[in-house]
C-alpha cells in the first residue's frame, strides 16, 4: 500500500508539472478515490497506531525544507506584510473562526477555539506547490510563503496547547499562552541545537573528503533529528524545531548548499505525496455532510471574510501591493497537512474519551476547510491570478546592472511584471532591496531561464555589459523557448549585424546616447515628457483586438477613448501614419496612445482585450 500511494503521488506530481496545476489538487483526489468512500483501500486501520509517527516526520522534513528555502532578503521584502499576518492575522484569523463555528454549531468555547487555531495554518505543503506554478511578484510570494511557514508553527502549538489546557484541562488563557510560549522555545532551542551539530559535522566531513554526500545526510539529519528531540521533550515543539533549524542552516553560508537544497526538495516531494493522500483517504464524507448548513457558513466565512480581513489588515498601507494583488492572496489561501494531521489525532482521541460528538464536529469542520480551500483555491490558483493580472510575466530581464535596473523601472512603472535574472550575489541583494523580482543565477543557462519563467514571457531582453553572452542569451531564447520578441542592449555597435541576422532588436549604446542627447536639444519638452514615466503620462503601443471597432473611424471610436488620451498614430502593413477622423480601423492594426497612465490604460484595456 505505502509503495502503490507513493508511486500515485509521484505520478501526480510530475502530471501536475506537466499540466502547471498545482500538485495538491490532484493528491487529494487521489486519497478521496484510496480512501474509504472511494475504493477503501486506505483506512483508519492501515497504518495503525504508526500514523502519528509517520505524519510528525513527514511534516517535519516538509516544514524544514520550506524553512530552508525562505531567504532573509525575501523575507525583508515583505517584512511589515509578513509581521501583521503572523500576529494580528492569526489572531483575527483564530477568533473570527472560532466565533463562526460557536455560532454555526452551537460548539463551546475550547472546541471552537481549537478549530480556529488549527485553521490559522496554510503552510508549505499547499503554498509551496501553488507558487510553483503561479508566478507572482517576489513580495507577494515572500508574504505568502513567510506567512506558511510560520503560521504552520503557530497553529500546531496553539491547537495542542488549547486542547490540553482548556479542552480537556480546564486551564485559563494565561495558562495557555505559557505553555505555548514554552514548548516554542523548547522547539527553537531543539532547532538551534540541531544547527550547531550539522555545522560542526559538515565541517569535519570537508575535511574528511566526504562534504558532497554528507551534506544530503546531514539535511535529512537536521529536519528529522530536531524534530524528534523535541517532541521528546514537549508535544509539538518538533515543528517548531523544524522550522528553526532549516531558517538557520538555509541562511548559512554551507558549503554545498545548493546540493543540500536540491535533496531536500526531492525528499519533500516523495513525503508531501505521501501524507497528503494518506490523510485526504482518511477524509470522512459522511462528517463533513452532516455539519450541514453550518459546513457551509464555515467555508463561506473564511473564504470570503475573514481572509480578505486579514489580508487588508496585513498590507494596510503597504505600498507595493497591488489592489490586484491584494486580491490574490485573499483568494489563495488553501489549508494543508498540519490542520488535517493535527485534527486527525485529536479527533481519535476525543473519540476514545468518548467525546464522538466534538470529534465529528472538530474532523468535519476542519476538513471541510481544506477539501474546498484546497481545491478551490489550489486548483483555481493560476487561473485566479491570470484573472486578476498578478501572474503575467511579460518581461524577462537577463542581466540586473545599469541598463537592465533602469528598464525594469520604467516597465514596472506602467505596471508590466518584471522579473530579472542576475548571477552577481550582491547585485541581486540589492535589487531584491529595491523592491525587483530578481531570480538568481547565470542567464546563459536553459535551466536558469526556466526557472525564472521564460517560458511564460513575452518578451526577453539581454541587458548584461558582454557583447558574446547578449547574442548566446538571444539565440536560447529563440531556438529553445521559441520566444519571438527579443531585445537586446549591444555595448560595440560592430556588433548589430550578428544581432539582426537573428531577428533580436539591437539596441547600440552609443547610438541611443546620441539620440538622447539629440532630442534634449532639439525637442527638450517632449523629451522630458516621454522619459519622465514618473509623472503620470504615458505612451503605449498595442495591437487591436477587439472586434466591435473593426471598420469603424477614428471619429466613431473616439467616444470609447478615455479623456486625456489620443491616437497619436496607426500602424499597418509595416507602415505607420498619424490618422485623420476618416481613418477606419482594422482587426490587428498596431495603436499608439499618448496621454495620461490611467486614460492610456483604460484605452488600452478596451482596444486590446486579448492576449
């Protein structure tokens, strides 16, 4: 049964690379189709007493990996964001579920209680996979996968604790938040502990000759060992311990770190198959059916109240989130392992207290949470972000120095979504600081590009300062990835024929200063207001795509253009005119609109409605 369920799961994960859905989606289709209500080939029964243990350490490896990955300088772009959804979104998140399912099922306090708080997780193992595949701005992907992480550790400690101090203790809230406060520390000193052991290991393995294959064991070591030093010392602060000790090492300057990463994302995805069928079979239909009309306040609550809340209180006044984007992840938030876990094993135990009431309701109530976050949320991710614009990457930016700064600026001004590729460490700290969505590594390799997301964009521009590796870049992304608008920045203007020969605009340095400088002194004013994008004008060129103004005039359409925009020329046919009112437009013409950044957008908007 274990090797049938892995070999889905890895089957899921490469179909759902394949297909760019997120992978959740499809395993937990697969456990509702193992479980009992599908071919009941996974039970209760099937892993026995055994499940606690194989679910704590499938989560620890999976807390850990998310943790190793989650850099310091992506968490600083988000800082502020991340900060509130950790604190004043848990809490909001918390009491708001916990007074839906008081007033919903007429459930006391504590079980209310302990349902909000295993609800305030998304983590990792849901995060993780969406954002593999949906690709948004670095600051919104630092916000969620932060918020993940953390709000993973939170809910465990705080479900464990309000079950064993209020639910079946009788303890006070002050009590509570000792205990809570207590096992975190244990969790974090457990993980700190861990660190110094793998660092200390490492190094004598260096110098032992043995680095390469110890740093995998010692990655697997770190996430499994902390782990379960901790749990023997409080419940739940193992993934508190997880978490610490794969923030730590992952920002560590390792030898070997890329290896240590790598390994540890392919173990993630072996245990993340694993444990998310295994608890997705266990999904009891008839539980959740029977909650009723309140399953359903529930759902609609936190999809639709409590997480927008959340969010808008989380990026209040935070300047680099986009409404569009504000949307996204209010709409993205699907639960993962750690609530179905945790409320899987309190949910057998209240049974075998003989509490079958509260178990059904806790089991229920937060199952039906995931089953529809996950496959709402999860499953639709990518075609909510296309919707709401905060997932189309149009331009890819291969080298972050002067040029490729300023024109990522000016692009991101008009609202374009920018992400540059930079193999200098520093250069890519800095442009991370100021706010880029930067994808570290070498330009000149496929996989590089492919991890940055070329084969999402639509345009490619080779800004780097080396002539050779400008055209190289060029020629990938033409013969590989099969882009078709290539530009490219030539530093010797003996250069531009091997450019054209491919069909890339060459942009010659020296001729376009001479240009600048030209038209600062024959036409300063219009030169100052086409380079100025700051100062909210804009012009824009763009294909007609809307049907209804085919064959209608320049007159006629006049009345769909906002004020404070005009035609300013028509293209047709490789030849380009400024249009008199009898001009008449066809389907696939180029416009050039001239005039303020809103008019010009809305413009744009109504003459290009597709892609």
């Amino acid at each position: 049964m274990i090797a049938g369920i892995l070999v889905l799961g890895i089957g899921a994960q490469l179909l759902a690379r394949r297909l760019r859905v997120p992978s959740v989606l499809f395993l937990i289709f697969i456990g509702l189709a193992l479980g009992e209500f599908g071919l009941g080939y996974v039970t209760l029964e099937t892993f026995g007493a055994g499940l606690s243990a194989i679910v704590g350490l499938s989560v620890a490896i999976i807390v850990f990996d998310g943790a190793f990955h989650l850099q310091v300088d992506r968490l600083r772009m988000a800082s502020m964001a991340t900060l509130r959804l950790v604190t004043v979104g848990a809490v909001v998140t918390l009491v708001g579920t916990a007074v839906v399912v008081r007033m919903a099922f007429d459930a006391d306090w504590p079980l209310a209680l302990l349902v909000g708080a295993l609800l305030i997780a998304t983590g990792p193992t849901v995060i993780t996979p969406v954002l593999e595949v949906v690709r948004v701005r670095d600051h919104v992907a630092a916000a969620l996968e932060s918020e993940g992480l953390i709000n993973d550790v939170t809910a465990a400690l705080a479900a464990v604790v309000i079950y064993e101090v209020l639910v079946l203790g009788g303890g006070s809230g002050a009590t509570s938040a000792f205990v809570f406060l207590q096992r975190f520390g244990i969790g974090v000193g457990a993980g700190l502990l861990a660190v110094v052991l793998v660092y200390v290991l490492l190094n004598y393995e260096i110098t032992a000759g043995d680095a390469p294959q110890a740093s995998r064991f010692l990655v697997l070591s770190a996430a499994v060992g902390s782990f379960a030093l901790a749990e023997a010392v409080a419940a739940e602060a193992g993934i508190a311990a997880a978490a610490t000790a794969g923030l730590v090492l992952g920002n560590l300057d390792l030898p070997h770190h890329e290896t240590m990463a790598q390994f540890g994302r392919d173990t993630t995805l072996i245990v993340l198959s694993f444990v998310f069928i295994s608890l997705a079979a266990l999904i009891d239909l008839r539980t959740i059916a029977a909650l009723g009309f309140g399953a359903v306040a529930l759902v609609v609550a936190i999809i639709f109240v409590i997480r927008p809340l959340v969010v808008w209180l989380s990026t209040y006044n935070l300047g680099e989130f986009t409404r569009s984007e504000r949307v996204f992840m209010s709409a993205v938030a699907p639960r993962g392992i750690v609530p179905a876990s945790v409320a899987t094993l309190f949910a057998i135990e209240l049974s075998t207290a003989g509490e079958p009431a509260a178990a059904q309701l806790l089991a229920g109530s937060v199952f039906v949470v995931i089953f529809t976050t996950v496959v709402l949320e999860g499953g639709l991710a990518r075609q909510i972000g296309d919707t709401l614009g905060v997932t189309r990457m149009r331009t890819l930016i291969v080298g972050g120095g002067r040029v490729g700064r300023a024109l990522a600026t000016r692009l991101e001004n008009r609202g374009e979504f920018v992400v540059i590729v930079e193999a200098d460490d520093e250069q890519t700290r800095q442009l991370r600081e100021s706010g880029f969505t930067v994808h570290p590594g070498d330009g000149t390799e496929a996989d590089v590009l492919t991890d940055a997301g070329i084969e999402e964009a639509k345009i490619v521009v080779a800004a780097t300062n080396d002539d050779e590796q400008n055209l190289f870049i060029c020629q990938l992304a033409a013969s590989k990835f099969d882009v078709e608008a290539l530009f490219s920045r030539v530093n010797h203007p003996e250069n531009v024929a091997a450019f054209d020969s491919l069909n890339v605009t060459a942009i010659d340095a020296s001729t376009a200063t001479a240009m600048a400088i030209d038209n600062e002194i024959e036409r300063p004013a219009l030169s100052h207001w086409m380079t100025d994008v700051e100062e909210g004008h804009d012009v824009q060129e763009i294909e007609v795509t809307a049907e209804e103004l085919a064959g209608q005039t320049i007159e006629a359409v006049n009345a769909r253009i906002p004020d404070g925009c005009i035609v300013a020329a028509i293209g047709r046919d490789g030849e380009t005119h400024v249009p008199s009112a009898d001009d008449a437009l066809e389907y696939g013409d180029s416009v050039t609109f001239l005039g303020d950044s809103e008019a010009v957008e809305r413009a744009v908007r109504r003459f290009h409605p597709h892609d």
